[in-house]
C-alpha cells in the first residue's frame, strides 16, 4: 500500500494529481472536492474510499471516480464506495478480474461507458437509485453475474451493456426503462428470465436479447401491459412465453363511470359507483366505445348486475353495440328512467329493467335471441316493443304488468314463452301471435283484460294451454283452437266473461274451472276426442244454453256445470254411468235430463240442487235403479 506522502504530478489536461493516504487524486481547490483516480501503482485487496479527507489544512470531499481509476487492478476483491460520489468514470473498474461484488451507493448520478467491463469474477452488483442510464459495455463480459436488478429511475440500457455475461440467468428492468441498446444482453446464454417492470413497452432493438432468450426464456410483465407485449414488435412479441403477474382487474372511476377494467383483455365493465344496489348514477348517460386509462384504450363490452339498479334520478341510458353483455338487473328500480338503447346485445337478461315504471321506449337490436325472466316486469308506461325475427325465448314474467303495451308481435322464431309473460298487461289489445312453441303456459296472458282477439299460428305445434292462460281476458269475444290442441288446464280460459263462441276439434281434457265463468258462451260442442272434464269446468257460463257432448265421458264431473243458469235441457253420452256431486246445481233453467246409458249407475249428493224447474228426468238403465246421493 501507498505510504502518506505528498506527490504531485501534472497531469495531461492541466490539473494535478495528489496521493493523500492510499489513493490518488484530482483536486479542486476551488470547490474543495476531489476526484479519485489511478496512481503509480494498481489498487489491490479491499479498499474503503473515504467520503473527505483533509490536506493542506483543507477539507476536500470525494464526489467522482475518474476514469480508468481501478481498471485492470486484477487485485482488487472488494471496493466500498461512499455516499459522496456522484460520478464514476468509464472504465473505472474494467479488467478488475478478482472484484467479486459491488454496491454503488444511491449518491452516484452517473456512470461512464465500459465501467465494469470484463470484471469476470463479479457475481453480485447493488446499483444506485439515482442512476440514469445504464451505458455503453456497462458490464460486458462479466461473466460470473447471475442476475441483476435495476433500479426504479434507469432510462436507458445502451448498447452492448450486458455483452457476454454468459452466467446471467435473471434480469428486471425497472418500470421506468425507456429504450434498451443493440446487443445489450446478446450472448447472454443462460437468461431465461426476463423481468420487465414497464407498462409501457421500452423501445428495443431486434438484437437487444440473443435468440436462446427469446426462444427459450420467458417474458414476466405486469398484467396491465400482457396485451401490448404480445403486440408490439420485435423482439417483445417474439418472445415465445410471456407471463403475467399482479393483479388482472382493478376498479376506476373514468369520466364519471366506474368500471372494473381486465388488464389481459382490455376490456371494461361498467359497475355500480356505491354499494350493489346503491349506486348514485343520475341524469342522461351514455356508455363510451372505450375508457382510457394510463394512455391505454379499454373496450367497454359489459354492464354488470345491478351496476344502476335503484337510481331514481337516472333518466336515459345510451349503450354502444360493443356493449354486448348487460347483467341481470343492471337497471333495475330505475323508477324515472325513460329511455333505454341497447342495441348490441343478445340477450335481455333477468329484471334489467324491472320497476322502471317510467320507462316508454326502449330500442333493442335484431339480434336479441332471448328476453329473460322479469327482464321488463312493472315496466307500466312501455307503450310498445319490436321483437325481431332471431328471438327464440321469452321468460317467465318477461313483460309481467307492463300496463301501457298496447300491441306486440310475437314472431314465429320464438319457440319458449315462459309462465306469466304477458301477466296483466292490462292495456294490450291485440296479438300477432306467429310463435312456434307447444303450449301456451301458466298465466301467459292472464289479465290481459284489453285483449279483443287471439289467433293461432298455422303451424300446429300447439299442444296445451296452460292454467289461467287467458283468465280475466274480459276482452275476449271469439276463440278456436288449432286441432292440435289437446289440453287446456285449470283455469285457462276462466272469466272470460265475453267470450261469446268457444270452438275445438281435438281436446282431450279441459282442467278444472278452464271456462269458467265465461259469462257470455251459449253453446259448446264437445268433441268425441274429450276424455275428461275438470271440476268446475264450465261453472257460471250463465248464458250458456246449449252443450253438444259427442264424447264417451264417463263421468259428469263435480260441480262441471253448476250456476249454469241458463242451460235448459242435458242429454248425457251413452258411455255416462256417473253424475258427481253438484254437477248441475245451481242451473235454474234446466228442465229435462236425458240418462241415455243402460249400464248408468250413480247420481251423487247434491247434482241438481237449486234446479228448481227440472221436471223431467229421463234415464235408460235397464239392469237397475241408479243410486241416488
């Protein structure tokens, strides 16, 4: 080691240079720093730079490096750097062959090119936090270094910085990197881990990575920038595995939206700014193509469920055919919204617009293919709706009490109707019913009490009606079936109480009470297809006054025709053997009855009570007296 003497030499650009203790330096006597560099002699072992030191009665403080100051010290094994320096020339430790590690401290601004170049045995680095730029041949040929991290606030990686570090396995580029040098970790065989913190792509040249890396490596990027690294060109799109990691959705507020945005796809989804169900959305809104954030377009494709649902000060709602998934009552009790277009959607989905009670006009695109359950129950002031040739399903409650809905067509590619679906639209008047479906359900139409007609489509599907379908449809006048009709079930037709004429070819079964109190029917012929009739099947059909049976029934069924108060004479088909109890009763004006079956065996209790003008029974049975209730 130097022994404390006090040389000066001149150097080639004008200043001196001054050994104080161990180390040499440039001084400036002015500013009272100084800048350490090489001697007479290599630098060996393990050194402590001092952060000052006092000569000539003045305190000078070490603030750079110079260049070449430790280069080709093949001696040297460690070096600690003080917080004073700034600066480190290049080539200041090039060559040092035996240095194993270094830590440059956060004070260090600056580094010049070939810094720690060939430094073959250098196996660990801490760089500075301060640093800039990573610069030319940085690190080159430092082929011990196994991995290294940049810090947060490097720019640039120059060229050739990582050259040849062929025992580099891992690296991770700060989110702050910029650009990336020609051939900066080219040669670097065993980097098969690349770590890049950017969200925006740093600009890297085709050979910045050797093909093993790109080839064999993997690509870590943060789940926000994933889609723009398989994007942007060569050489992150060449990579052949790029994984993301972090989180993949987050929540943001854009322009007065809030969405859930999906990093992997670019997409978002709108979603309630409070609590589900307690968002504060208010005005006229409408959904944008896409919401930026950090510069990056994301695509909104969805709304979700419940994202406006109770926002009474809502009013209109505009959503752009990429918005192609709105969730189940995303706006739901929207009770002052008037308008709704929502024109790239397929489905409806459940209560989207359930209790919008002021909602008149809603524009939905051809290609809707299914409206689900309650998707405009309550929907009181809806006047109108075009439903469209691709519409295959309608669900349960679908347009339930949407009071206003004065006509709607129901097109032939429809083949589902669920129950309830029409449930008191007391305002519709008319049907232009192509639907191909096999029964028309539950309560479909009950209480549609405006409705004045109902025409079957031709196609014959239609197999049964269903219970209360057409109750309280006091609007009815006229109803034929299709003969391929051959159920109606409990209460389908009950209280129609105009219904004047009831036609059939082919039933089977009419359910309990399924006409009655059909106030206004007069006749009916029953078909020989009947096998069964309900209780109370034709119950208060007060006008009725003729009834043709061409069916084998076996049994008059409890109370089928009681308060039928205009029905004047009955002649039982010839397979009768059975008349239940309160068959007939209740039927003012029945005169006569005819028993036309020898085998007939039982008139049970209370069959004709209150007939009070039935003077005439007639019954053929020959083996015996039937037995009365």
């Amino acid at each position: 080691m130097l022994a404390f003497v006090h040389l000066t030499v001149l150097a080639d650009y004008g200043t001196t240079i001054t050994g104080v203790g161990d180390f040499w330096y440039y001084l400036d006597t002015q500013n009272l720093k100084a800048e350490l560099t090489n001697g007479s002699s290599p630098y060996t072992g393990n050194i402590s730079i001092p952060s000052s030191f006092t000569y000539a009665n003045k305190t000078y403080t070490v603030n750079r490096i110079h260049n070449v100051a430790f280069s080709n010290c093949s001696n040297l094994t460690s070096v600690t750097i003080p917080n004073s320096v700034k600066s480190i020339g290049k080539m200041a430790f090039a060559g040092c062959t035996s240095l194993t590690s270094i830590t440059i401290p956060n004070s260090v601004e600056t580094f010049g090119t070939n810094v720690f170049q060939d430094c073959t045995k250098l196996k660990t680095v801490t760089l500075s936090s301060s640093l800039k730029d990573i610069n030319y041949e940085a690190f080159s040929g430092c082929t011990s270094l196994s991995s290294i991290t940049i810090p947060n606030g490097v720019l640039t990686i120059g060229d050739k910085a990582f050259y040849n570090c062929t025992n580099l396995s891992s690296v991770t580029l700060p989110s702050t990197t910029q650009s990336i040098g020609e051939y900066a970790f080219a040669g670097c065989s065993k980097l098969l881990n690349v770590y890049c913190n950017a969200d925006v792509e740093p600009n890297a040249q085709d050979n910045s990575f050797s093909p093993t890396t790109i080839n064999n490596g993997i690509l870590h990027v943060s789940a926000f920038a994933y889609p723009d690294y398989n994007e942007y060109p060569f050489p992150w799109c060449g990579f052949k595995n790029i994984q993301s990691s972090g989180p993949t959705h987050e929540k943001k507020t854009i322009n007065g939206l809030t969405y859930n945005l999906s990093y992997l796809n670019r997409t978002a989804t709108v979603i309630s700014n409070g609590n589900e169900g307690e968002a504060t959305y208010h005005g006229d809104i409408t959904i944008p193509r896409e919401a930026y954030y950090k510069t990056r377009p994301f695509l909104v494709n969805t709304i979700a469920n419940f994202a406006f649902a109770n926002c009474t000060g809502l009013t209109s709602i505009t959503a752009p055919q990429n918005v192609q998934t709105i969730e189940t009552g995303a706006f739901e009790n929207c009770t002052n919204l008037k308008t709704a277009d929502i024109q790239g959607v397929t489905v409806i989905e459940k209560l989207l617009f359930y209790g919008c009670t002021s909602l008149t006009s809603v524009q939905i695109a051809p290609i809707v293919t299914t409206i689900k359950n309650s998707a405009f129950e309550k929907c009181r002031s809806l006047e109108s709706i075009s439903l469209r040739s691709d519409l295959t399903s309608i669900g349960e409650k679908a347009f339930s009490e949407c009071r206003s809905l004065k006509t709607i067509d129901v097109p032939s590619s429809v083949t589902s109707i669920g129950k309830w679906a029409f449930f008191y639209c007391t305002g519709l008047e008319s049907i232009n019913f192509r639907a191909n479906v096999t029964e028309i359900d539950d309560y479909v139409f009950c209480q549609c009490t405006s409705l004045k007609a109902f025409t079957f489509p031709n196609t014959q599907t239609i197999t049964r009606i269903g219970e209360s379908a057409f109750s309280h449809c006091y609007g009815l006048t006229l109803m034929t079936l299709p003969s391929s009709v051959k159920v109606i079930d409990l209460n389908a037709f009950m209280n129609c109480k105009n219904m004047e004429e009831f036609h059939t070819t082919s039933l089977e079964e009419i359910g309990d009470g399924a006409l009655s109190g059909c106030s206004k029917l007069k006749d009916i012929t029953l078909p020989s297809t009947l096998k069964n009739i309900g209780y109370y099947a034709f119950e208060g059909c007060s006008a009725l006054e003729e009834v043709e049976i061409l069916a084998s029934l076996k049994t008059i069924p409890y109370y089928s025709f009681c308060e039928c108060t205009s029905l004047k004479t009955f002649e039982l088909p010839y397979a009768t053997k059975t008349i239940e109890e309160g068959a007939f009763s209740g039927c003012t004006s029945l005169t006569s009855i005819f028993i036309m079956n020898p085998e007939f065996e039982r008139i049970d209790a209370y069959a004709f009570e209150g007939c009070t003008a039935l003077n005439n029974v007639t019954c053929r049975s020959t083996k015996r007296v039937p037995k009365l209730g």
